[in-house]
C-alpha cells in the first residue's frame, strides 16, 4: 500500500450506499455559509483538463427562491396560457422544495488544445462531486435538469451568461425520509474487459 494513496475504505462504502433524496423530501435546515463554502470548494476540486475551470456555481438561496417561482411561473404561462392549480404551484415551488439549489453552469468554449466535450465532462464532474459532498455533510440532495435549465428566458433570469449552458441544479436539504433503494445496472452488461475484436 503506498503512503502517497491511503486507502479510504469508509469513502468507497459511502459511493455503494449513497443515493439522491427527492427534492421534494428536503427540508430545511441547508448547509450554512461554511459548510456550502467546504462543498463547494469539493466541488470546484475535480479533473479539469488545462485548468480552464469550465464551469461555475450560481447558489439560490432564502426569499430569492421564492422570485425565481414566481417569474418561472410567468415564463411557463406566457408560453403555455394559463395553468391550473397543480402546475402553478409546481412552478411557485420549484426553487423552494431545498433550502438550498445550486447552479452548475458549464462554459465550455472552443479551445485550441482541450476539445469542448472534456471541459462540459468536467461540469458533470463538478456536479457529481457537489452532490457527493453535499451528501457526505449529512444533507440529502439531489440533481435536476427540468425546463428551465434548457429554457434560454428562464435560464438567463436563473444567471446564465451568453455561451453557458446549465448542467443542473442540485437541491440540498435535510433529508425527511429514507430514500428508496433503486435498481442499479448489472456491471456485466455495463463493464467488461477488452479483447482484440
Ligand atoms: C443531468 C441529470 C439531470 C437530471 N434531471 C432530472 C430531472 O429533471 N427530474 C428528475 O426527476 N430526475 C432527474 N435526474 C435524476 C435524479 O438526479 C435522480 O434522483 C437520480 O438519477 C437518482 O440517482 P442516485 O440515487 O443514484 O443518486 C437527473 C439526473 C442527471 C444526471
């Protein structure tokens, strides 16, 4: 075993037994400043080919949160017309099921040396990491795309600048249940050993 790579037994126990919690089963308390500081400098920690850091976080949090449902609201009833009871409620209450989201912005721009697909890999990257370390502060979280991530009018009022793209939002919160255990891919139909064909 070499001194320059401890094993860290309990880190790989943890990856066999996370899971994401529903957003809608986070409450508060979030992390606090210092510990939303620590996961997301975990998150700011990943591979990133030429140190482009192709990526950025935007955190909403408190009574902005509620803004954010009310313009996603708008954004949805202009494009849709009016929307019954169920689906308005769903937009006032996107950006308040956690008490903390957090943007992951991917800014992959061309590159003369790091092609675009690695820097948004490093994105997914950051969000996984995010994710992970949320969980592993004791928060339960999960990571959301939905309709505003890929909307150019509501993207743009969530902070995304000309040439970004979100990679997701990552709900955090204290979890209020158990999350049910999901199926998981047979490693023989995703993992196997090369062989010349
Ligand atoms: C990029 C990305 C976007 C996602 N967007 C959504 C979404 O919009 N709605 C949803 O219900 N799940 C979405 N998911 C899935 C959730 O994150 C889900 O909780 C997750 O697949 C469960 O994973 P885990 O328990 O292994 O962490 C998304 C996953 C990824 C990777």
């Amino acid at each position: 075993m070499s001194p320059f790579s401890p094993a860290r037994p309990d880190v790989v126990d943890f990856l066999l037994t996370r899971r994401s919690h529903p957003s809608t089963t986070l409450s508060d308390p979030g992390p606090d400043e210092a510990t939303l500081h620590r996961i997301l400098t975990a998150a700011a920690r990943v591979p990133d080919h030429g140190k482009l850091a192709p990526w950025r976080f935007v955190v909403y949090r408190g009574a902005a949160r509620e803004r954010i449902g009310q313009r996603l609201l708008e954004i949805a009833e202009a494009r849709e017309g009016p929307l019954d009871e169920m689906r308005r409620t769903q937009e006032l209450t996107r950006f308040t099921r956690a008490p903390v989201v957090v943007g992951v912005l991917s800014r992959a721009a061309a590159h003369p040396k790091i092609p675009v697909w690695e820097q948004e890999l490093s994105a997914g990257a950051a969000c996984m990491t995010l994710l992970t370390a949320a969980s592993a502060s004791g928060f339960g979280a999960q990571w959301l795309s939905e309709w505003c991530c890929f909307d150019e009018t509501a993207s743009a009022f969530l902070g995304r600048r000309d040439g970004e793209r979100f990679a997701g939002f990552i709900h955090i919160g204290t979890p209020t249940q158990a999350p049910f255990e999901r199926s998981r891919p047979d490693l023989d139909s995703v993992a196997s050993v090369w062989e010349e064909g």
